[in-house]
C-alpha cells in the first residue's frame, strides 16, 4: 500500500497576513503529521510597511502562540495601545476630541453608568457622557499609562498594539519556518485549474509548477488566485465609504510615547499618528474624488509640521470593500485579498485573525474538505459589513461643513438595514443595548463601542428646560474616584517599554 500523502496547505504570500496565517496553522496542527503546511513569496513584491494599530484580538494571537510581549515587542518597535481619540469629527457639537477605548474587565462596575447617562442625555437631561471617564483604558491614556498591571491585581486588562507592519511580518516568518512550515521564494504569475475548478497547479516566473491541496491567497489587492484564477467578484464599498488613497510620512517620535493611536479630521478624510519606539507613523486617508494628490500632500505635510521637510511621501490606494466569497473552491483569500476596510479602528488584523480562526476550525469539521465554506462565507462576509457599517457612521454622523467632502459623507444615504436601525433606535431613544442585542451584534462592535461613537459625537437633542435634581450617574466621589484608583496599579507607558528592552 502506498504511503498516504499529508493534506497540503500551501499559502501564497508573505506579510502579515501570510505569516500569521502560516504560524496559527503550524501551531494547530504541529503534532498532525497528516497535515503539511508551506508559503511560497516573491522576493519582488514589496510589503506596505507602516505604523499600524491593532485591536485586542492580537494579544490573543500572541497568547496562543505563547510568544511573550518582551521577545516581539522590541523586534517590532512596539508600544501599547489602549484607545483611539479622535480629533475634529463632531465641531459644530462643541466636542474637541473623543475616546474610543477597549474595555476591560474592571469596566464592568462603571459601563453602566455611561449606558445609563447616555440614555438619560438622550431624554434631553443635562448628564455627563465623556466615554473616557466611565472607562479604565479612557482614564489610563489621560494618564499616559500602560496597560500592563501588578500580579495582585484581579482584573483582566485588555489592550492592543502599535507596531511596525514590516518588521512583525518578518518576526512572524522567523517563528514559523522554526516551526516547521516551507518557506519557498518563487514569483508566481498564473495558476491551473483542473476540470473540476478546483486550482491545481500555481506556475512561477521561471515555468516552475507548484502544486498544493488547498491554497491560501494573500497576494494583496492583486488578488492573484481568488479574483484572477477562480473569477471570485469583488464587491466594492465605495458607496459607503469614499477614502481610496493614503499618504504616508514617517516623523521622530516625541520625548513621551502616548499609549493611544489619533485619528484626526482632515478636509478630505482624516490623519492617522501612531506611536512607535523609533518614530511615528504617520497617514492622511483621503478619497482621490474630493482632493487630487498634490493637495493631499500639502495638507498631510502641513498637518504634521513638515512642509519644508525633505522626505518623501508614499502614495498607496486602497481597493475598499470584500470579495463575494473568502473560501471558494480549493482557495480561501486572507488579508487584503479578501477585503479592505479602511484602517480607522485598526480592525484589519483583527479580520485576519478571526477568518484564520474560523477557516481552521471549520475546516476541520468538515474532515478537511470544502463542505463548510457555505457557512465560512457566510460568516465571515457578515463580520466585514458589521465593521463596514460602524466605521461607516463615523463619516455619517460628522458634524463639519468645511468641505463637499464632509458634506456628502453627511448626506449618504447608502446605509445597512443594520446601520439604519441603530441610529433609529439611538434616535427615538429606545434601549440600544437591547437592538444590538437583537441584531446579534456584540460579537462586532458591543453597545459601550457603540455609544462611545454616538455619545462623543455628541448626537443628543437639546438640554431640556428645568432639570431635576438628580439623574447623573457619574459622581466624582464614585466612578471618577474607583477609576482614578484603579489607574495607581499602572506605571507610565515610557516605564513599561523600557522594562520589555
């Protein structure tokens, strides 16, 4: 009887994306010698290396690997991250600035007093609803700290990353070709399929032949397998979401490394500054239809003081939206191959993470066959226009009037159902909690999310004449009190860097 052969995954592309990838899979299945795991890259696609932000979900990822912050960390210039302020997009509400941060597990002794008030102020009662005040990680970026806390303290923190984008993809091809997985470098330029459709043999530059069980596309917007080979569509966002260019400049760093991302309201899209260890990352999202890339330019350089500076800019467009299928036929699309959404709450690796997540298990399930893509997709398209429509309300809800930009953002009426009813709901003031509960939508972005956005914007009615006495949840000699206590277990940002060097 001849020796059966592994099931081969075979992954096109580096990154992050492939790398990751490579890594959970070579962790899940290390102990299976019925499963064989490689990545073939081209030496002559470059890598979109910037500053990039995570959400929690990576720390999770870590974890999993068992790979301990103060061995990657440092490899890739990284700091933490435990919340996004945005700066500019409401004016006309009187509000400068506003926090988005991660909860935490002490925020459960205060989110609902922040859910309550913003209710309340929803009724027309005059009740104090800053998001970074009823929240830890909110309190900790005030305060410059890090996330990271004493072993006697109880509670789980959760908290993301700021890291250099090209150098966590090569830690991550480190990690996993010591694990285990081939590692082939091949410029590949087409693919053949088998009377079945099914892909079969993928072709290099130098009319190599590769062949694989299943194929993992992550060769970007190019999209190599699944729009090319396998003719998968790619649904566009466009109506939703305008940005389809960046601008990207490096600056130094300042002498204290905030523990949280900006994201600033420029006249055409918005500006990004992320902390690193080495310097600052730095990016102008814009939409090519309202500023041409000369003006882009300008206003990026103005914005961050380097008008005179001599350094160039990168240019990069984004293709917005998602493929109608992520796992089609032998092939399933990671990163951006599959879909993009704008980088605004730094939700792209957190859409790997979850689709590899989900891909393994189900893959699994189904002994190794394609019996469950079905399900995969569905799923997986869902997460995409779940994250479409919240960052889709940040553009609709601006309150600027600055630019056609803003104005048209305002005056989009391409909405989800889904998007539709939650701002119903905040509107007529019903119980938002109970709507995404409905809509099954905590798994995406929950209802503190959700009110963090609606409430820093400041989307309430007037205050209302003759306000009773009481009705404010948030009392200095409780939440600000229990919070401010809390943030003593943490030291300063700068502090914990410099123990993980």
């Amino acid at each position: 009887m001849p020796e059966q052969q592994p099931f081969h995954i075979m992954i096109l592309g580096g990154g992050t994306a492939g790398w990751m990838a490579a890594n959970l899979f070579a962790k899940r299945w290390h102990d299976n010698p019925s499963v064989k795991i490689s990545l073939i890259e081209s030496k002559d696609v470059g890598i979109i290396g910037v500053g990039e932000g995570s959400t929690p979900t990576l720390k999770r990822f870590f974890e999993e690997l068992e790979i301990p912050e103060s061995e990657w960390m440092p490899k890739c210039d990284a700091t933490y991250k435990v919340n996004i302020r945005f700066k500019g997009w409401s004016p006309q509400s009187g509000i400068k600035d506003y926090s988005h941060p991660f909860t935490t597990q002490v925020d459960t002794f205060t989110k609902r007093a922040f859910l309550v008030n913003a209710r309340t102020r929803r009724m027309g009662l005059d009740t104090h609803t800053r998001p970074d005040d009823f929240l830890l990680n909110g309190v900790l970026a005030t305060q410059g700290k890090g996330p990271i806390t004493p072993e006697n303290f109880p509670f789980i923190m959760e908290y993301g990353y700021h890291f250099d984008s090209g150098k966590l993809g090569q830690f991550l091809k480190d990690k996993a070709i010591a694990a285990g997985v081939e590692h082939k470098q091949a410029h590949i330029t087409q693919a053949k399929r088998s009377p079945q459709g099914l892909l079969e043999t993928i072709f290099d530059d130098k009319g190599e032949a590769y062949g694989a069980d299943f194929f993992i596309d992550c060769t970007g917007f190019s999209s190599l397998l699944m729009q090319k080979a396998l003719q998968v569509p790619f649904k566009s966002f466009k109506s939703n979401l305008f940005n389809d260019s960046a601008v990207v400049m490096p600056t130094s760093m300042d002498s204290m490394i905030p523990v949280e991302t900006e994201a600033t309201a420029l006249s055409a899209g918005w500006c990004w500054k992320i902390p690193l260890t080495s310097r600052c990352g730095n990016g102008y999202v814009f939409s090519s239809d309202f500023i041409n890339k000369d003006q882009a330019e300008t206003e990026f350089r103005r914005h961050i003081g380097a008008l005179d500076s001599e350094q160039e800019c990168r240019f990069l467009k984004m293709q917005v939206g998602q493929l109608s299928q992520h796992w089609s036929h032998n092939c399933l699309a990671l990163g951006l191959s599959q879909g993009f959404i704008e980088p605004l709450e730094a939700t792209a690796l957190h859409l790997v993470q979850v689709s590899i997540e989900l891909f393994a298990s189900l893959l699994e399930k189904g002994n190794f066959s394609s019996h469950y893509a079905s399900e995969y997709n569905q799923k997986i398209t869902e997460r995409f226009e779940r994250v479409r429509d919240y960052i889709v309300a940040h553009y609709k809800l601006n309150t600027r009037d600055d630019s056609d930009y803003w104005r048209a953002n305002r005056d989009n009426i391409h909405l989800s159902q889904s998007l539709v009813s939650i701002l119903d709901c905040w509107y007529q003031r019903g119980d938002l909690s109970a709507e995404i509960e409905r809509q099954n939508l905590d798994t995406h972005f929950d209802a503190v999310s959700w009110n963090c956005l609606l409430a820093g914007y400041g989307t309430f009615p007037p205050i209302a004449p003759n306000q009773p006495s009481q009705g404010d949840l948030y009392q200095e000699k409780n939440i600000r009190r229990f919070l401010q206590g809390c943030s003593l277990n943490f030291k300063d940002h700068q502090v914990i860097l410099n123990e993980l060097l």
